[in-house]
C-alpha cells in the first residue's frame, strides 16, 4: 500500500521536501512486533517508509527512528487520520486533502472521541 501526504496551508516547516510516497515497511510497528510489544498508535516516515508506534507507546519507535535517521517528518496512519508532524520544526501539518490510507465510508467503528495527537 503506497501511502502519501501532502500538506495543508502554509506552514512553518521547512523539511516538506522530505516527504515522498512510501510504503509501511511493517503492518504495525516493526520495532514492537520484533520484541513481542503492543503499540498506542502508528506513524509512517514519510522519507523513508518506516512504521513506528507513536510517543504514547512505550518505545516511541518512530520518534527513535527519527532519532537515528535525521528524517524529519512522519505521518499518521491511524483509520481516519491524515495529518502529519515535522520533528524538526515541532510543527503540525494538516493535509491539504483526504490522503490514504483512510477508513471507508461505513467500514468499521466511527472514531468518535479520538483527538489528534503529537507524533
């Protein structure tokens, strides 16, 4: 599945031209799956493709992926969610439009009560 992002109004992120269509290189969080963890909620590097869970979960992998790799912006891939957050800059990115992966139209448990979070 090839995930894309592409942000919303302006913003004062200066690493957008890190983003570049990629694909989950796991179906969860790699790094947990490798230990038997459970994660909170996943992000997509969106230089790399990385899948790490998010500052909620106890290993924050995708902030250590950042950590390691210098690439500065990761995206949700939460049902419903589309934004993005630039490590670097400390910055939210909303999308400019409705970006995959998506939950469907009646496919599943409304998100009701899910707040848009830090990575």
């Amino acid at each position: 599945m090839l995930v894309t992002f592409e942000p919303g109004q302006p913003s004062r992120c200066t690493h957008l031209d890190a983003i570049k269509p990629v694909t989950p290189s796991a179906p969860g969080c790699g790094d947990c799956l490798s230990i038997g963890m459970v994660w909170v909620h996943l992000r997509i590097c969106m230089t790399c493709g990385h899948a790490g869970c998010c500052d909620r979960s106890r290993n924050r992998h995708a902030r250590a992926h950042h950590e390691r790799s210098g690439h500065p912006v990761v995206r949700s891939i939460e049902p419903g969610e589309t934004w993005g957050w630039c490590y670097l800059d400390d910055q939210l990115l909303p999308p400019a439009k409705q970006t995959h992966p998506s939950t469907p139209p009646g496919s599943g448990t409304p998100d009701k009560g899910k707040k848009t979070c830090s990575p």
